[in-house]
C-alpha cells in the first residue's frame, strides 16, 4: 500500500505555518514591499516556510558557497546567507536592476551585503564564466523555466560532492501532470523534472512545499 500525503486544506497549511518558526519583520516587509511594488509578479516570491526551510537546510549543511539562479528582490537570498557558515558567501544572479535594487536595500538592513555578491546577466553567462571546479556546496534555482535544464548541466559540474541543488516550482501548480502546450512553463518543468530524475550523478525528492521544490544531492565522484 502506498502511502500518500495529506490533503493540505487551508486550514491544515495555516495550522502548519503557526507551528513553525516564522519570518521576522524584516521579511515581512520585504513581502509586503514586493506585493506593493510589483503586485503582478508576487507568485515569483518564495513563501515563508520555503524561506524557513532553506535557512534550516542551509544551516544543517554547513553550506559556505552557494549560488542562488533568480534573486528577484532578493527575500530568498536572505534566506541562505542568514544558513552560511562563517566566511561564506552567496553568489546571487539577476537580469533585472529594478528587482534587484529592492534587494540590495534590504540586504543591507539585513546585516548581509558582506555575504551576498550580485551579478547582473544572463545566468549561464555567469555560470559559464567561473571554474568549472566543484565549488559550490548549495545552489538554488528559480528562474526563467525554459533554461532549468541548461541550468542544471552548468551547475552539476560546479557542485561539490554532498552539494544540494534546489529547483523550484517543479509542480508547477498541478499543470505539470498535463501541459497544455509544448512551450509553457509546466512542459518546460515537465522535462527538467525528467532530466533530473533520469540523472545518476545525483539522489533526489520532490519536496510539496509551496509550488514544489526539488531537492537533490550530488554523489560523490568516485
């Protein structure tokens, strides 16, 4: 018998909130910040128990590098530099300045701008142009869809033994099971998700946490 998850009403998920530890007032503007400045793009913005979570797993890890692909304004990359270890930095990539000024605002009353380093271009630029030695220990993905897959490839090599990449929203709300185009951002998920879940350099669970978030964890290379 296989056991599946709860039905996760409302009421269970806000019962689930109350008894986690939640996000601070800082975070809490910066959401609300977000919602005020670009009302259409808010689904971009990670949730606050994904938030918890990535600082939790951040934290466990003892993660000293990580790369974050898609900052937008910037609550996630709060998130992971908050988990560093001591002397470690988080690498954060962004096309947009508008997004991004908002973030590094808020990075700076954070107490984090020593531990966050932006590049603004295309990601697989940036990517493309650092050592293609495994650096990294955790890499968080949650930009553009199409590009997921190439992501990955560049990332993979760059990732130390051990190291996590998260994806995010690889449920892609629902639509992921049915696509209704070869060209919409749930079929672009579709075929990361098999790409990943095909790939043996690699352990890997689809967490239900918000839209879906992607954990998987480099083997080693012996």
């Amino acid at each position: 018998m296989t056991r599946t998850a709860l039905n996760l009403t409302p009421d269970l998920h806000t019962y689930a909130q109350a008894h986690s530890t939640t996000e601070d007032g800082l975070l809490a503007e910066l959401a609300a910040e977000t919602q005020r400045l670009f009302p259409d793009r808010t689904s971009m913005q990670i949730g606050a128990d994904q938030g918890v979570f990535m600082t939790m797993l951040t934290r466990v890890m003892g993660a000293r590098d990580v790369v974050e692909i898609g900052t937008f304004t910037g609550y996630s990359t709060i998130c992971l530099a908050r988990g560093i270890a001591p002397g470690g930095s988080v690498l954060a990539c962004d096309v947009s300045p508008e997004w991004t000024s908002v973030a590094q605002q808020y990075w700076q009353r954070a107490g984090l701008g020593d531990r966050i380093s932006l590049r603004l271009a295309p990601a697989l630029d940036t990517l493309r142009s650092l050592s293609g030695e495994p650096t990294f220990d955790l890499a968080f993905v949650d930009a553009d869809k199409e590009n997921y897959i190439p992501y990955w490839e560049e990332l993979l090599p760059r990732m130390r033994a051990g190291g996590v990449v998260l994806a995010d929203n690889t449920l892609w709300r629902g639509e992921v099971l049915a696509p209704d185009s070869p060209d919409s951002p749930a079929a672009y998920i579709h075929s990361f998700n098999e790409h990943v879940h095909s790939d043996d350099r690699v352990e890997t669970v689809v967490l239900t946490i918000g839209d879906g978030l992607t954990l998987s964890r480099v083997r080693s290379r012996d």
